[in-house]
C-alpha cells in the first residue's frame, strides 16, 4: 500500500496544474513529463515486483543434477536472503536434485546442502557458507598450523559471517555465530586478514598464538576521522592510497551541513584549490586560478571559460546548476591535475567537478530520511550602497540650481525627470510659491529617507522552506533509492514574488544474474518563480541613473505617490488633457500589477548495463538524455507604467489616435536545451596474490547538445479570455509623444545551435606490493566547431603520473610519521569557446531598415586553423600522516601553462571587420602555486575536536598577448607580463591647494588629465590582481554527547578592488552619488587629511575619470571572515528508545556578513566592491530523522 502511495505522490508532483497563461507554452513539455512518468511507473512497478518476492517466506523449486550456484540464485529470488561465501568455495559442491513446494527456507537449506563438504548459518537476512570443519589434532597432515580464534566488535559481541583469509593467497573462511573460525596457516609467519563490512579490516600476525581473540572497530565510529571516500572520476572509481592524480573528496557529511537550495554554494571555503569569485555580483568558481582569458558561455549563461567542467553522474551536466538538489548528492570530486582531468579531454583545463548522487544499491536495508528546515534571511541591506543623504543631495541641487545648471532643462516641458526640490525651485522663481513655502517644503524633504520608504513599504524578511524525503533499500537482486524534494520561498520584495522548485530523483539497481547489472535513474525537477517588476535600485530613465534619496512613495494616509520618471511631473500631469492614459510613475503600483512568471522543467534520464565477462573485465555501456526547457513570460498589464507609456508614446501627437492598442504586454522567452550522450567502456581489474594490481579502461563516447529559442511581445493582451492585437505593423514609423519617430518593438527573435563531440580514450594504472603505482591515460577529441584541418579537429591529450607509498616500505621504520607517500604527474587538457566557429557565422535579421528588407551580417569569418586551447600540468604531491593519524593531509605544487588560448587580435581594417579585432588562438597564460590540506584530530575522548586548515596559492600570468595598451583601467585588464585580472590605477600625487587631483606626466606633477589618458599606460601604476592569489580557510568541528558545534572561517590574501567614490559628473547629470561627499576637500589644508577632491562647476569629466581610476581607490582586499556556523543535537545519544536510527535538530548562520578582519579601512566588504548588494543573512532552524 506504501508503494502505491508514494507512486500517487510522484505523480502528483510530476504533473502540475497549469494556468491559462500556460495552457498553449508547448506539447512538447507535456509528452516530456509524460514520458518522464511513464518511466517512473515502470522503475516503480520493478521495484514493486521485486519487492514482492523478497517478501516471500516460503521457497518452491524443481532442478536436477543442477549446479548449486544456481539453485542458491533461485532461493535468494524467493526468499530475498543474501548468499556470503568465498570465491571458489562453490567448486567443491556437487549436483544438487531437488523438487520441493512451500517449503522453509530453512528445511530447503538442509535439503540442498545434505551430503555436500559446505555448511550453512542463516543470520538476520544473510546464510553464510562456508567449507564444512574437518576433525583436526592441532596441525594437518600437509604440515600447516591450525589456527582458532574469535572475532567480536568492540563491545565483546561476537561477529557472525567475518572474513578471515591468509594475506597473499585465497585461502579463507568466516566465523559462525558465536564468531570463532578455524583456519590453516602454512607456518607463523603467515598474516590473517579480517575484514567485514561496517567494520575497519585488520591484519594479523599468526606468530606462536594458536587461539586469536579479535576486536573489530566499527568504521562509523572512525568516520569523522578517516577518509576512505573513493574519488570518482566519471569513468572510474579509485581508491585514494593507489590514485596518482590531485583530487579532493567532499562527503555527504559535508554536504549535508549546509541548508541552501543549491549545491554549488556548500561547496564554498570547504576545499583548496577552488575559489569562489563573488566580485561583480556573478558567482565564478575558479580552481586553480584562471586557464583562459576570453570568456565562453554555454547555454545557461555560465562562463565556462574559467568554471571547471561539471559533471553528474559520469556525464557533462548540460543543465542549470540550481535543478541539482543538494541533498541528493553523495560525493564530490574536486579534480585538479592533468592525470585527473585529462581523462575529460579538451574540456577540462579548468578542472572538472564530478558530482555523484545517490544511488540505490543491493544488500541494503530499509531506511527513511527526512530533512525539514525553515530559513530566515534579513532584509536587504541598501545602506551598502553607500549614497548621499538628503541633507548633502539636496544643498548641492540648491548649489546647482544657482548656477543656472538646470536652466536649459527647465526651458523644455517634456525633458527629462527633474527631482522635486529643482521644480520647487522653479516655482520659486517664476513667483508660483512663495519662498517660504518653497523653504518649508525643502526642509521637509531634506528628513525624507528613499531607503526607509524601502524599508517600510517594499522590502520584508524572505522565508525560505525546505523539505526533502528519501526512501531506500534493497535485496540481493535489487536496489532502489527515491527521493522527494520541495523548496519554497517568497521574495525580499512585498507583493507576489515566490520561488518554488519540486524535485524527484530515483534510481533502481537490478542484477537479473550475477553477470549483469541494470541502472536507470530518474531525475525530474520543475521550478517556478514569480516576482514584480519593482527593483530596489529604480532608475528613472533618460540621463538619471539612480533615484534621489528623499523620494517618497506614499504619503501619510498611505495613498500611492509618482515620483519623476523618464518625464517631468509638470508635463505627464497635464500632457494630452485627458486624451492619454495615467503617464505617472507611482513605485508601489507597480508591486501589483506586473510581474515576471518563470518555469523551468528539467528530466535527466540515465540508463547503464554493466556485463561482467570475466573475474577481471567487464563491459560497460551508459546513455543519458536531459532536456531543460525554460517560459518566461513577463506580463504588464495595462496599469503599469511601462505599458502605460509605451502606449502614451505611440499615441499620435494630433489625432491621439492610439497605434499602440490597449491592454497587456506580454513579453514569452522560451528555450530548451537537449542532449544525449552514448558511451562504450571496458574495464580491466586484475590482482595477483595481494602483491600486483592492475586497473585499466579504454572508451568510446559520442554527445549532441542542442539549443533552441525564441522570443516574442504580444500587444493588446487580455488575460481573462486570452486574445491578443491581430493588427500591428512592426515595419512602420510612427510619430513618438512627447518627439520623434520610430517603430513599434516587436522583441521577436529565433536561435538555434548545435553542439557535437565524439572521444576514444584509454588508461591504466599499476600497483605493485601498495607500494608503487604508474598510471597513464590519453583521449583524443573531435568537435565540429573547430577548424577544417583534421590534426585540429581531433586533438590528443595524455597524461602520465606515479606514486610511492613510502610508508609500506619494508626499510621505512618511522613510527610518529606513519603515512608518508610520493606523487607526480605530468599531461595535457584543454579547453574550447563554443562562441567561435571554423566557420563563418551570420546573423539574420527582419528588423526595420531603409529598405524594409531582411538582411543578414558576419558576425565572425571562417577559421580554418581554429584549434582547442591546451593546458599543460605539472603536478608534484606529498600525502602525510603523523601520531597514527591524529595529523593527516597533502601538499602540492603545480605549473600550468596554458597555450594556444583564444585572445582578441588586431586585423587589417580595410578587411570590413567589425571592431577591427577577431578572436585567435594567441595568448599564452601560466600559473604556479600550491595546495595545502591539514586535518588534525586534536581531541579523541568524549569530548572531541577535529580541525581542516586548506590553503591555496595560485599565480596566473599572462605570458603572451597583443593588446597590451589600456586606454583606461576601469575594468581588471589583461598584459603580457603581468597577472591576469591585473587591476591598473592612474600614478597619485595627492590633492593640490584647491582640491584638484594631481597626477604624472612622465615624472612631473600635473592636472592636465586629458594627456593622462592619451598615454595612458605610461601614466599608470600596477597594483597587483583583483583575484585573491592567497585563499583557503579554518574549519573545526567540537563534539560532546551528541552536541556538536562546527564553524568555518575563510581568508582571502593578496589582492586588489577598486572602492567606488564620488563622481561629480553623474552625480549633476544622473542623480549617482556617493557618500565619499562628505569626504571632500573643503578648504585649504585638507588636501592633508582627505584625498575626495574638491566640488567643482561645471564638473570635468576628465578630472572626475582620472580620480575615479587612481590608485588612491584601489584597496587591498585581504581579509578573514566568519563563513558561517552549526550548532546540532542528536536527540537518539540521550532518548535511546525512540525508533528512529537518528533524530537530530539543528541551527545554521551563513552569509554573516561578518569580518574577523580585513586590511582596509573602507566600510566595502571587498568580495562585494561593486554597487550590488551584501547577501542577505540567513538563520535556519532544522530537524533531520533517519529510519
């Protein structure tokens, strides 16, 4: 009934009812989730009807002289109980005959197991086999020693069904219930290996002993000590002591300390090497610094040209990073060094990401987890913004004003926005107001504050809920792992604005035989969002930038007030004389009646069949299909302001005859990405008498990624009854209110392209004795976006690497330096732009034009030498462990030279080239750096503390390029020489006696700032990069019964920001301003204590560029922050009888906000120097319950 129910649910989740507006969006999306749920069903009805079986307690058979590997198969179908025993032991067995109906299981065992040299022992869900005990006086008749012992866990239990083998050869047996065994040994030397799952394995030495008395430690109990997570590569797994390459694994424990939505940003100060990049507002993650320098987006917006290359579940994640759902993650695998990488090929000089999820697996138990969290985030902090005040911005409109700056713009009725106090003002002096009544009203709004109208009547406190269940489980034939997600959240703006996204993931494992094993995996997200077109930095068009700062939204009754927007107040109020609809602009309206609608559908489908041929080899075969499809749909009806002035302005200025017609304006974006990836792989696993082992994988893939989009505006919407304006011209001009001509938008647009690649690929590593391992791997890759020339089109990249466990060294003998291990690898990756062709590009267009006809431009012409970026790795390693691991971790030094990178070249400018520069391959970059980890087990007893120190130092430098003047050093530029994202600043030689800033011409002092900048290079001064080149953090973990409390602090060292300031020529003409004012030079001697020059008139837009990009605003960015902190209660360590496995109830604070320290002295957090906005603090409140 269970089952049913949850089927129900699925469904129910999978098929959302839609509204009017979605009614026509696209069948295609309907057969998708169509499809999506059938293939749920079918996974649910296998899992249903294996499920079945297993509960079946009663076992019927009918063989004949049949082997008795398959009779034990037919019993575990039936029964559900697993088979343990040691390879070979069945080769012993005879002929089983036997035909029986609605038996026991345990009068069936006894039936089949009559007569034969092996017993049997049935525990919980399990019958252990073994070889049936001879009589024996001490020794056998070959001479060997008979050894006799007990196994138990570390709370003297006895341990049923654990292994014990003689090291090096296949000679082994397993304890029965009361845990003891008997084995024979060749002599005293021999070495027992005892291992059993859930438990740590041991080794030990026979010697004199002949009875062995074991304690095995439960390897939960060492989690949080000991890394035994497999890194994953995609293709592989491999364990961490035989892996050659530089790879960091991040655990479902991790993970699963942090609550937000997406799994990108718990992955933020948890490892070295990678970096998050937050200045700008746009997260980029960088591993290893940077391999490239033109950016390359792919069909989600991502640059990846500096992201690693992420891959799910072993193939390229060609979706957006918000579908995947954190807490169906398992592992992640940070990727870093050629031998690591380069099994990704031309795709992977950024690194790779390998992001595994849960999956369902065999000889499982039944387990429920729920996860519940609410989130609290404060609200937006516009105080970051640092703007003037009133009081200053008000004074300087006065200043203004008596200069005569806004005559020209009071002279024209439909000029652009004018604030209040200039019109104030104007009414003064044209004998309108009185100037006290004028004085009255300024003063008024000098204690007017934009940011608490904001606070009061737009912003509020988001709530963020998250739920998520997972359902897992499996027999001996069978697994299945489902999970159910939802995430919902309102906005930090009032009114409609939500986010919600619903996610299901499952996963069945079926082995129909021994030989073969059959996965497919499901994975359905849907997100919808809403929000209103009120933005909380209003730009109120024409020249102004930013809104004053005593504008008032409502008045105190609470009636709606129009501030200045795109038009005079005095114009829109009397404009048309009633003729032309409401042309006001009023803030809190528009929360009501517009708003943007966002859905986003996502389905991955995985399918693998892994054919065992051999002990040793096996084949793999793996496809995956995903298709993300996006509607967007941005609906303003015809009481916002930007229908209302759109129709006003196509309105005609004599007839007031509208073109435009009344009704919404309803603006679909649709895009769908779809892609499939087919692969083909063979693996070689082969170990010979514990001493050689060898490992290898050879594989054929081939993947399509396809985009498709549209774009379209619908006038006269009605969404009542869903009509839309037939009767629009797009190509005609029409005369525009208030001036001008022009055409009507139609924002219609269609693209498409197409991305294709095909791989072979092979590696393979040795491991002699666990002492030495080799590896090698290459891959050859072929694309259709590169040049005609074939050595281009297929590009071969390889790697090399080897390992010494010195530590297993027969000589080695260091007892307090316990784990001490070399690695080296050297190889090739790269990277391509899929922004650039071989071929030539052009674009299409039916816009308006002279002739009223369709025409197309070159948007690139052909590159036939187009070629792949290469990326070249030199990693040398050390892993270490001191005190039997109380101090474990790695060391790592790398070069990267980055080759053959697409860089902007000059051409010929008679060739017709727009801009005069193409992209080329020719720029050469290299980074140098190092990775540091260290884990520390400082406390061990009831009270525990564990410690994780990651340090990070890379040093990318531009090694070749051609552009290497800069005109102006706004933006962090790149020059041979130097590092890249190098941040430049005008030389600084202080203010002068009357405020002005002074620069170099050469080496003399000067203020003419126009010559500054025609030589501009000579002019300026290097500072350093704006990328951290030094980052890492301190992460600690303290636990007392049951109580734990973890928290992670993270650094950034070594590198620049340019801190924003005042700019007198925006601030006059666009309304910018900056808190800086209240720094300026005011009187003679403070040139001595300030370095904000003097307020001029008229600006200089020259003066104001040359001080907005000295070197006086460019800041250190080092810093230390408080990253965030956990606190948790595992309510099972003091209620032992409340049936759940566990029951934990936590807190969480991330994006504090909060500096331990940093080394400048402006109020600019330096990973936010721009104008956007602080994240919002987060508080959560949790509980997570296993059964």
């Amino acid at each position: 009934m269970k089952i049913f129910t949850c089927c129900g649910i699925l469904l129910r989740v999978l098929n959302p009812k839609t509204g009017p507006r979605q009614a026509g969006s696209s069948m295609l999306l309907t057969r998708t989730i169509m499809r999506m749920q059938l293939a749920i069903l079918i996974i649910l009805m296998t899992f249903m009807n294996v499920f079945s079986r297993a509960v079946a307690q009663t076992v019927s058979l009918q063989f004949n002289q049949e082997k008795l590997e398959t009779v034990l198969q037919a019993i575990s179908k039936q029964s559900g109980y697993d088979f343990n025993y040691e390879v070979g032991l069945l080769k012993t067995a005879k002929p089983v005959t036997i035909n029986i109906k609605d038996k026991t299981l345990k009068e069936t065992l006894e039936i089949c197991f009559k007569d034969q040299p092996i017993s049997f022992q049935v525990v919980a869900k399990t019958v252990t086999l073994k070889a049936a005990e001879k009589k024996s006086s001490g020794s056998s008749a070959s001479g060997d020693i008979t050894i006799r012992g007990q196994i138990m866990d570390s709370q003297g239990k006895p341990l049923s069904g654990v292994t014990v083998k003689i090291k090096g050869g296949d000679i082994g047996t397993i304890t029965d219930s009361d845990g003891k065994f008997v084995i024979d040994v060749p002599n005293d030397k021999a070495i027992l290996v005892i291992s059993s799952i859930g438990y740590l394995q041991i080794q030990q030495p026979v010697k004199d002993e002949r009875f062995i008395t074991i304690r095995l430690i439960e390897a939960t109990a060492q989690l949080k000590e000991i890394t035994v997570s497999p890194i994953q590569t995609g293709y592989e797994q491999i364990k961490p002591e035989r892996f050659v390459g530089s790879a960091t694994v991040i655990d479902s424990t991790i993970l699963q300390r942090g609550v937000s939505s997406d799994l990108i940003s718990r992955l933020d100060g948890v490892t070295n090497g990678l970096l998050f990049n937050k200045a700008g507002g746009a997260l980029k993650l960088q591993l290893r610094g940077i391999s490239t320098i033109n950016a390359s987006y792919d069909f989600n917006d991502v640059d990846i040209s500096s992201n690693p290359l992420i891959i799910l579940d072993d193939f390229p994640y060609q979706g957006d990073l918000d579908n995947i759902n954190p807490n169906d993650i398992e592992s992640v695998s940070v990727l870093k060094d050629a031998a690591a990488t380069s099994i990704w090929g031309a795709r992977a000089g950024n690194g790779v990401v390998v992001i595994t999820s849960k999956k369902g697996s065999t000889r499982s138990r039944f387990s429920v987890t729920l996860n519940s969290n609410i989130q609290i985030q404060t609200k937006p902090d516009l105080d970051y913004h640092h703007r003037m005040n009133s009081v200053d911005f008000i004074d300087v409109e006065q200043l203004l004003f008596d200069k005569g700056f806004y005559n020209s713009s009071l002279v024209s009725p439909y000029t652009f926005a004018i604030s209040p106090v200039v019109e104030l003002l104007n009414k003064e002096r044209q004998g309108i107001i009185t100037a006290a009544e004028a004085e009255h009203e300024i003063t008024r709004l000098k204690g007017v504050s934009t940011i608490d109208q904001y606070d009061k009547y737009v912003l509020r406190n988001p709530v963020r809920f998250q739920n998520y269940l997972n359902v897992s489980g499996g027999n001996s034939v069978s697994g299945y792992n489902i999970s159910l997600g939802a995430d919902n959240n309102n906005t930090a703006i009032k009114g409609p604005g939500k986010y919600a996204r619903y996610s299901v993931n499952s996963n069945v494992i079926v082995k129909p035989t021994r030989a073969l094993e059959l996965s497919a995996l499901v994975n359905y997200v849907t997100e919808n969002s809403t929000d209103n077109s009120l933005s909380t930095n209003i730009s109120p068009g024409g020249r102004r930038s930013a809104l004053y700062p005593y504008a008032e939204f409502a008045n105190k009754q609470g009636s709606h007030l129009a501030i200045p927007y795109g038009y005079r107040l005095s114009y829109v109020d009397t404009v048309g004389q009633g003729k032309l609809l409401d042309w006001h602009y009023r803030p809190l309206d528009e929360m009501g009646f517009g708003g943007n609608d966002f859905k986003r559908n996502f389905l991955r489908l995985n399918f693998s069949a892994n054919l065992k041929i051999t002990e040793w080899a096996n084949l793999d075969f793996r496809y995956q299909y995903s298709v993300q499809n996006e509607h967007n749909e941005y609906l303003r009806d015809e009481r916002t302001y930007f229908t209302r002035n759109l129709i006003n302005n196509f309105t005609n200025p004599g007839t007031f005859e509208r073109n435009v017609p009344i009704g919404g304006i309803l603006d679909q974006n649709y895009a769908e990405i779809a892609g499939h990836n087919v692969r083909l792989q063979a693996n070689f696993r082969k170990n010979w008498n514990d001493v050689h082992s060898f490992s290898a994988i050879a594989a054929a893939e081939i993947g399509q990624s396809r985009f498709d989009g549209n774009s379209n505006r619908m006038y006269g919407y009605n969404k009542d009854v869903l009509t839309v304006a037939s009767n629009i011209n797009f190509s005609q001009l029409y005369p525009n209110l208030p001036i001008g001509a022009s055409s009507i938008p139609n924002n219609m647009n269609v693209v498409g392209r197409s991305d294709k690649f095909v791989s072979v690929l092979a590696n393979a590593n040795y491991t002699y004795d666990d002492r030495y391992s080799i590896f090698a791997s290459a891959r050859r890759d072929g694309s259709n976006l590169l040049g005609v020339n074939t050595n281009n089109r297929w590009k071969p990249l390889w790697s090399i690497g080897g390992r010494w466990n010195i530590n297993n060294e027969d000589f080695y003998h260091v007892d307090w330096l316990s784990n001490l291990a070399l690695r080296a690898t050297y190889g090739y990756s790269g990277n391509v732009n899929n922004s650039i062709s071989a071929l030539s590009i052009l674009y299409y267009s039916s816009s308006l034009n002279l002739f009223n006809r369709n025409y197309a431009q070159v948007g690139s012409p052909p590159n036939p030498d187009l070629k792949w970026e290469e990326v070249r790795t030199l990693n040398l390693g050390l892993d270490f462990g001191l005190f039997k691991g109380r101090i474990s971790g790695t060391f790592e030094y790398y070069i990267k030279k980055a080759v053959d990178i697409f860089t902007t070249v000059p051409v010929d400018p008679t060739l017709g080239i727009s801009g005069n520069a193409l992209d080329r391959n020719s720029g050469n970059l290299e980074t140098k750096g190092f990775d540091l980890a260290v884990n520390t087990r400082n406390l061990t007893r009831a009270f525990r503390w564990n410690t994780t120190f990651n340090l990070s130092y890379a040093r990318p430098k531009v090694t070749r390029y051609y552009f290497n003047s800069i005109n102006t050093p706004v933006t962090p530029a790149a020059r041979e020489g130097s590092l890249i994202g190098g941040l430049y600043g005008y030389k600084w030689a202080g203010l002068d006696g009357n405020g002005d800033p002074q620069g170099y011409l050469g080496k003399s002092i000067s203020k003419d700032y126009f010559r500054i900048f025609s030589d501009s290079v000579e002019n300026q001064t290097y500072k350093g990069s704006s990328y951290p080149l030094v980052y890492g953090n301190l992460f600690n973990t303290f636990e007392f019964k049951g109580v734990e409390l973890t928290f992670n602090i993270s650094f950034k060292a070594n590198y620049y920001f340019r801190k924003p300031t005042i700019v007198y020529y925006s601030l006059y003409n666009s309304w910018a301003s900056h808190s800086d004012f209240e720094k300026r030079w005011k009187a003679p001697g403070d040139e001595k204590v300030t370095n904000v020059p003097s307020m001029p008139y008229p600006a200089n837009l020259f003066r104001d560029q040359f001080f907005q990009n000295s070197e006086v605003n460019l800041e250190r960015g080092d810093h230390i922050r408080l990253q965030d902190i956990r606190l948790s209660y595992n309510l099972k360590n003091a209620w032992k009888r409340i049936p759940f496995t566990s029951f934990q109830i936590y807190g969480y604070a991330s994006n504090l906000n909060f500096l331990i320290w940093k080394s400048t002295d402006s109020d600019y957090d330096p990973d936010f120097p721009t104008n956007t906005l602080l994240p919002l603090r987060n508080y959560s409140f949790g509980v997570r319950i296993g059964l």
